[in-house]
C-alpha cells in the first residue's frame, strides 16, 4: 500500500516536474527569426519607433504588463512577454528608448551613451540567441580587432603598456607573454574565470527556484558539494589575487573593467567573469548603440505592445491587498493612471522602491530589508568630443583604452572618494577612452568627416549634491566651471595618447551623476545601478535578491538583478520574465541552442 502511495507520488512529481520545465510554450522559435533588413538611416523613422510620445490613445487595450524603464533590461522582459502573448507597454522618462543602449547626437556627432562594447555574442552563444529573439534577428553585431583593449599604468617615464587580445587559447598566452614570470598564477585565474563562466548559471538558478529550497542548499552546504562558484561569488578579488601574485600590475590586469568597486571590496567571480565576456571577441552592434533599442522595439510593437517615451511613472499604484495594479503617469500638469495586472520595474531597486511605492508601503519591514541588501553606487563622469576629420587624420582606433595612474588600485580609488570636493577635480586615478565611431563601419555613412571619444571616470555623486535642484543645461557658471575642472583634466590626459584631438577639438560635452539622473533616471548619477560590491554576491544574497518583491504582482528586472552592464541587465529582463511566466524560459534558449547547432553541422555537412 505504501509502496503505491510513493510511486503515485513521485509520478505526480515527475509529471509535474516535467510539465513545469517543458510543458509551457516557449515565447521563442526559430520561425521568429528574419533576414537582417536593411539599415533605416533616416531619423524621422527611427523617432516614429524609438521617441513615440505618450499618450493615452497610444495606450494598446487589455494591457498585461507595464514596463517601467527602456534600459535593456526592460526591454528584453518586455520583448519576452510579448512573444508568450502578453500585451506589454513599456513606459520611459526620457525622450527615446533605451536606457544605456541609446545613442545621444549633437551637432553632427554620434555617442554611445552606455555601451561601448561587447562580449558573447558570437555564432550561436547564449547571448546572441537571446538578442537575435528579442529582435527577430534583426541586430547585426561587428567584431572588433583581437586586440581590444590597452591598459596603461603610470604617467611619464614610469608608464608600462599592457594589452588584451580576444581568443580561446590566444587571450591567456597573450598574457603570459607580457607576464613570463606569472604563468601559474595567470593560469590558476583562468580557471577561475572558466568555473565562474561555465557555473554561473547555478547562481542565476538560486533566483529561480522557491527560496527556502535554494536557502536550505545553500545553509546546508549542498550547495558546495556542485560546485565552488558558491564560493567564489563571496570571495574578494584582491584577497584572492594577492594570494596568485605579488605582481601589482597583474593585480590590474585581473580588475581592470572597473565598475566603481575596489577590488578589495569587490567578487572576484564578477570580475572573472568581465574578463571572460571578451574571451571569444569584443562586438560592437552595426548602425551604432541605438539599434538594439530600436529592433527591440519593434518586436513589442508587433506583438501589440508599444514603447512610449516622455512618460514618466511618478507611482505604481498597489490596491488595499497589497498588490500593484498599474501606475500614475505624469503628463504635463496631470497625472494619469494606466492600469495593469504585471508591473515591471527595471528604473532600479532604490528609485522602485524609496521614490514609486506608496509612502505606506515604503516602510514596510520586508520593503526596507531588500533595500538593505544594496548600497548606492558611485557616479559616472563621461566627457563627449568630437572632431573634425576621420579616424585615420585624428590618429583614433577601435580599441580601447584603460589608463590608471599607479597600479595600487584600492589604495588609489580609496584616496579618490576620500578627498573634498575641490580635490577631487585635480587627483583623478583612472579613466577609460572608447571611439564609437571607430567601432561602427557604419559611422562613416551616418556621419561623414567627422569622428569621436567617449571618456568615463567614476566619481562622487556627493560632489555634485550642491546642484540637485538646478534643472539639466541651466545649473548656473560655478556647475558648469566645476564639472570642466574634471573635463579638461581628463581630456588634457587622453591627448597625452592621441595629440591630434586637441586641435581637431570642435564639440565638447560633459555628463555628470546629476546628467546621468536626468536623462537616464540612474539614482545618484550610478549608471551601474546599485553597487557591486562582494556583499551583494554572497550566494545567500544572490538567493534572496530576486525579481519578485514583496509588493504582490511587482516585478523587478535590469542591472539589480544579478549584475551589471549590457549583459547583465539583459539576463536581468530574461529573469524577470522567467518569474513573470512562471517558466525558465533558459530551457527554451538552451533547446533552441541545440537546434541551431544541429542546423549549422547539417549546413556543413551539405558543403562537404
């Protein structure tokens, strides 16, 4: 009798196990997939997708789910959803799509905003099966040169070059080729980097299982006995490191991709992984960053969904049960409410949670416990030039570059956000260089005779904090005199590299964490989001930091999901519309993988 009772049960187990992994629909299908079409180039049609302006009318009926926030991660959820069947709009502040995807123009030139490479999306990866289904294979990606990156450390006489080349084999040989004495501990960091590559799903997995099971794997120790990523994830990168080598400057090589965290305060397994992101090339996408915004779009739209933009969500509206049920749009002097059974949230957890609840729900014991799990993180300082002339007469080049002034990053980052605010303008540490216009062949096209650079830097959001009050383009002289402090610093350091710049200079623009709240709503100026630190990816952290909240039908998606830049926010969305769905949609990617590698072998075969 006992016997048939359990065989009963794990039947209905099994049954159900199966249905819940395989038994949905899955939002994604070859058949989806269409010929690239041709670049559209005239703005007027590209505003008409990516700068629809709010309305209600614009408004589609019967709506499922309202996206908070054009960022990739919004979109990606939003794309996701609508290809299951549901009616999606996405709603952003801005005056065009796309978070950190979009592009900004003046005067003739083109930025990237946000993203100013890529990594992973080559022929069948993961990566590029997800971008080629939330666009309907309509974004084309160029690969840079192998040679990707440059990182300086030191000014003058004391400067050493360092590079990074992509390649399976070719990245790791290359640097021991520049580190003949370090081959053991490049080698032991590599490993490392391939166990976080290849196990990071175990984490993303935690976010998607019941809490208290992935709780109990990890409280129990279970957990470890699958693999070390658990561990990993938890582990500082220069505790790590320090133990490798004592070589400073391969310490920088290690944590290079700064994000705003020192290395000491930071996971190794994130900076494993950024590194690794490159291994198998960097890409930039073909008609500039706007095209992923652009194509994403259009796939909502041809689901029934739309994207509207100067729209900003000034609450979400939650009923006396506790659970959302559409949001209050300000237009104008108004503010008019789009109703919902889905929220999503992916404009971060601070600006969702302290800024868009309802004050009664903000303080809420749960609320406050999962904003307690993340820390504001530093700003981000960018200066845009332009100039007159191609890439070949202004001396600019695809690759990138990382300058750092000394190879002590902790203490030098730490001494950084130290200093007062008229310090601070004086003593900058490091910066990264990106030409955008280097990277698109495209670019010629679009904008002939005439090339650019990108310069980032991190910085205090507490040194601008004086200005928050001032409205964008009208903050007065002593502003403007402040951010050019930094700008002309950081400029005067990038014509050390390129000394052509400085007299085909014609365009200048600065963006400071108070440009950054403006036109990107990131809180503080953090186009990181929430910080990264090594707390956050304690794997019980990473168990409990999920895309359900404690507001019932309130989701959340983007970078504050799991991590940061274009990918991270990216598998952001895909997780937040996993949670949505109630079904892991990366069994669908993954079987899709499988069919597209199976279709590739039958191609070869056929040419044999």
């Amino acid at each position: 009798m006992w016997l048939l009772v359990f065989l009963v049960w794990l039947v209905i187990w099994a049954g159900g196990t199966y249905w819940y992994l395989f038994g949905k629909p899955s939002p994604f299908s070859l058949e989806s997939l269409r010929p690239p079409g041709p670049r559209e180039f005239d703005q007027k049609k590209r505003d008409k997708v990516i700068k629809q302006g709010f309305s209600l009318d614009k408004v589609p009926e019967g709506l499922d789910v309202i996206v908070i926030g054009s960022g990739i991660g919004g979109l990606t959820a939003g794309a996701t959803l609508a290809k299951a069947g549901k009616k999606v709009l996405v709603l952003e502040q801005h005056d065009q799509a796309g978070g950190c995807c979009h592009t900004y123009i003046e005067k003739g030139f083109e930025f990237d905003v946000g993203l100013h490479y890529i990594g992973q999306v080559h022929e069948n990866s993961l990566l590029r099966i997800a971008f080629d289904q939330i666009s309907e294979g309509q974004l084309e990606f160029t690969q840079l040169n192998p040679h990707f990156d440059t990182i300086q450390i030191g000014l003058g006489e004391d400067k050493r070059e360092y590079t990074m080349v992509s390649g399976k084999t070719d990245m790791k040989t290359h640097l021991m080729k520049q580190f003949p004495d370090e081959t053991e501990a490049i080698e032991t960091f590599f490993k490392i980097m391939k166990i976080s590559a290849k196990k990071t799903h175990y984490l993303a997995t935690l976010k998607l299982i019941p809490q208290w099971v992935a709780l109990f794997l990890l409280k129990s120790g279970i957990a470890d006995l699958f693999s070390e990523v658990f561990r990993l994830s938890g582990t500082g990168a220069s505790g790590l490191v320090n133990t490798l080598t004592k070589n400073k400057d391969l310490h920088v090589m290690f944590s290079y991709l700064f994000y705003g965290v020192p290395p000491k305060d930071s996971s190794v397994l994130i900076n494993a992984l950024l590194i690794h992101h490159y291994k198998r090339g960097a890409y930039y996408p073909k008609g500039g960053a706007s095209e992923i915004a652009f194509h994403i779009v259009r796939t909502i739209q041809r689901y029934g969904g739309n994207c509207l933009v100067r729209a900003p969500v000034s609450q979400i509206l939650v009923n006396e049960k506790g659970a959302a049920y559409g949001v209050k749009v300000r237009k104008g002097q108004e503010e008019l409410e789009v109703h919902a059974p889905v929220v999503v949230s992916n404009c971060g957890i601070f600006t969702t949670f302290e800024k868009l609840l309802p004050p009664e729900i903000r303080v809420k014991p749960d609320i406050q416990e999962r904003l307690n799990m993340m820390k504001h993180a530093r700003g981000s300082f960018l200066v845009f030039s332009g100039f007159d002339g191609t890439e070949e007469e202004v001396g600019l080049e695809s690759t990138n570059f990382w300058l750092f002034k000394n190879n002590d990053m902790d203490k030098s980052m730490d001494d950084f956000f130290a200093l007062s605010k008229e310090e601070a303008p004086d003593n900058i540490p490091m910066m990264f260089i990106t030409m955008p216009s280097a990277k698109d062949p495209e670019s010629k096209i679009r904008n002939p005779g005439k090339c650019c650079m990108t310069i980032l830097t991190m910085v205090k959001y507490e040194w601008f904090e004086e200005w928050k009050d001032t409205t964008v383009r009208k903050r007065g002289n002593d502003y403007y005199d402040y951010k050019m402090r930094f700008a002309k610093n950081l400029f005067d350091w990038a014509c050390t590299l390129f000394p052509k710049i400085r007299d085909k200079l014609v365009f200048q623009d600065v963006a400071t964490p108070l440009t950054n709240m403006h036109y990107l709503g990131a809180q503080r100026g953090a186009m990181y989001s929430a910080e990264h630190n090594i707390e956050r990816f304690y794997a019980e952290a990473v168990a409990r930091n999920r895309c359900n909240t404690p507001v019932k039908n309130l989701y959340m998606s983007g970078q504050d999901v799991f991590s940061c830049g274009i990918a991270g926010a990216l598998h952001g969305g895909l997780l937040c519309a996993s949670t949505v769905l109630d079904h892991i949609i990366y069994i669908d990617l993954l079987l899709l993988k499988k069919k597209l590698k199976r279709r590739k072998a039958n191609e070869l075969k056929k040419l044999q």
